[in-house]
C-alpha cells in the first residue's frame, strides 16, 4: 500500500503538471480545451474566451455546443459523440461565434490521452481559425466554376460555328458531325480535368481507369483507329481519383497531339495498368512520334501541375524517361488513393 507521503507527493506532482499545461496553453496562439474521459468540459485556454467573449465557466460540460452555428450544432455534437464511444481521434470543421457575433470557421481537432491499461483518462483538443483560408477557397471556387462555363460556351460557339459552316457546304456534313462529336468530347474531357471543390465534384460512381482513360481520350481519332491502346488491370476509381488522374493524362495527350506520337500519322501510344503487390503502375509509353534529340530542361507549367496531382493529391510519384522514340511515363499509386472511405 501507498504510504500518505507517497499519496500527496503523486498529488503534488499532479497539480504541478496541470499548472504548467495551463501556463503553456495560455501562451498558445490556438483555442485550446480539454475534456474529463466521458466528454465533460472542463478547461477551455485564455484564446478561447478572448475569441467567443463567453464568460468563465460559461461553456463548460455541454455549453460549448451552443457556440457554434446552428446549423453545426447536430453535426458536431453526433461527430463527438461518436468519438467518446470509438475513441477515435476528433477532427471537424465548423462556425463558432465570435465575440462581435459573426461566425467564423474554425477546425476543431482532438485526440485522447490514455492510462498505461489503455483507458482514456482526458481528450485535448484545439480550435484553429481557418476562416480567411475557407473564404479564399471560396473564392478560388468562383473563379473556377466562372473560368469552366466561360470554356463551355467557347466549346458551344465552335460546335454551333461547325453546324452553321455544314448547312452551308452539305458536301462536308458527314466531315462537320464528326467534327461536332470531337468537340464535345472535349467538353466532357474538360468536365473531367478541372478543377473541382467538394461541391462542384462530379459524381462518378463504379468506374474504372480504362473507362476514364476511354472518356479523356475520346476526343482523339487514334484512339477509334487504335493507335491509342489501353490495356493491363483495371481498377475501381471514383471522383477522389478521377479528377488530379484526368488532369495528367489530359496534359499528357495534348503535348503528345502537339509535340509527340499523337501528332504523327503513324505514332501510338501505349497505356498500360499493372497491379503489384500494394501499388498500382500506369504506365504511358509513346512511340513513333518526332525523333528526341534533347530531353527538355525546363519544366513548364503544365508539368509542375502534373507533379502536383500525383504527388501532392494522391501521394504518388510520377517518372518521366525521353527515349529517342517517344516519352515514356510511369505514375505509381495506392489504389486505396483512387477512391473515397
């Protein structure tokens, strides 16, 4: 048995320790709290009260909910609650008022302190202002959504200036249709490489890399003449893989219709899809296009934005090899990356 000296000297300890966390969470720039282990607020830091001008104490247990928005309220208090009973880390985005009574979006983050048994024993927990940041992509979202219709009437105007050329010469109607047909591949092509925010994301459900390769690549005619070949694994892919992967393949074919294999009478291009062990290859290999004397040196902005989506977005990597007789490229991801959880 604990003798009492050894009883208060563990109180002792313990009371010092809550002393320099409090002391260390008034000097964070973030909102810090804590929670006892059923949920129970019971320590919010100095930024927290600064920021909501809520009085002390105010917001402890369950009071910390009627901070936020009314419309996060229910969507917070559930994720909480799920989180109390999974033990599973917190994460989550929503409006907390501030103390002028706007509503500022915050990211609240938690994770659980446990005992040597493995009991959680405390949650500590931090607000972020990620307001000026959500307003900016916001914005982005605007210019994008803007810059996408102003595109889709540029594709409209051409398909609509090909119908009127047809009715004019009937000799080349068959030539003008599929003409049409191209032009609106490209539009759907176009659908697929922008980009997309979680609201404007297209809905793509049970479809797969050969079907997407299919769709980006209709618009050109090696494809219908099979100088374009896609073959290998075919794997499941939805709007999370579809978007950053139709935005690298549809540079890579454009360069290749200006520059490559694809703007040679004979020139092909292989792709290829190759399952091993936890990572998928695809591999994108041209062939029979203009001789290449000198690999590029610089990179433009097309290649930093194809870096971009493997690396950065699905967190894979891309390999480029200039072969006298065609580029050849490798992009190696995760499949789990391809789609949502």
């Amino acid at each position: 048995m604990r003798s009492e000296t050894e009883t208060l000297a563990s109180k002792n300890v313990l009371r010092e320790s809550e002393v320099d966390f409090r002391v260390l969470a008034n000097q964070m720039p973030q909102i810090v709290w804590s929670t006892l282990a059923d949920g129970f607020h019971d320590y919010y830091n100095r930024r927290w009260y600064e920021f909501t001008g809520a009085p002390d104490g105010s917001t402890d247990g369950e009071g910390w909910n009627g901070m936020f928005h009314p419309d996060d309220q229910e969507r917070a208090w559930i994720r909480w609650a799920d989180c109390l009973t999974s033990g599973e880390p917190f994460e989550i985005e929503y409006r907390l008022r501030h103390r002028n009574g706007d509503y500022r979006w915050v990211i609240g983050r938690a994770n659980p302190i446990r005992d040597r048994a493995g009991q959680i024993v405390r949650w500590i927990g931090t607000c972020t202002d990620i307001d000026s940041a959500k307003r900016q992509a916001e914005h982005n979202e605007l210019l994008s959504r803007e810059l996408s219709h102003r595109i889709k009437n540029i594709f409209a105007v051409i398909s609509g200036l090909i119908g009127l050329s047809a009715r004019q010469a009937p000799e080349a109607k068959a030539f003008a249709e599929q003409l049409r047909d191209r032009v609106s591949a490209l539009g759907r092509a176009h659908e697929f490489a922008r980009p997309h925010s979680e609201e404007s994301r297209m809905t793509v459900e049970a479809s797969t890399l050969h079907g997407m390769f299919r769709e980006m690549l209709s618009p050109y005619p090696a494809l219908e003449c099979g100088r374009i070949v896609i073959k290998g694994d075919d794997i499941a892919i939805d709007d999370r893989g579809a978007t950053p992967l139709a935005l690298v393949y549809h540079e890579l074919a454009t360069n290749s219709a200006k520059y490559g294999a694809l703007s040679a009478p004979d020139g092909r291009v292989d792709i290829g899809v190759t399952l091993t062990g936890d990572d998928v290859l695809i591999d994108w290999v041209e062939r029979g296009g203009p001789a290449i004397v000198d690999p590029p040196t610089r990179s433009g902005f097309g290649t930093k934005l194809v870096d971009m989506s493997i690396v950065k977005q699905l967190s894979g990597a891309i390999d480029r090899e200039w072969k006298e007789d065609g580029l050849a490229v490798r992009v190696t991801l995760q499949p789990k990356r391809l789609v949502r959880r």
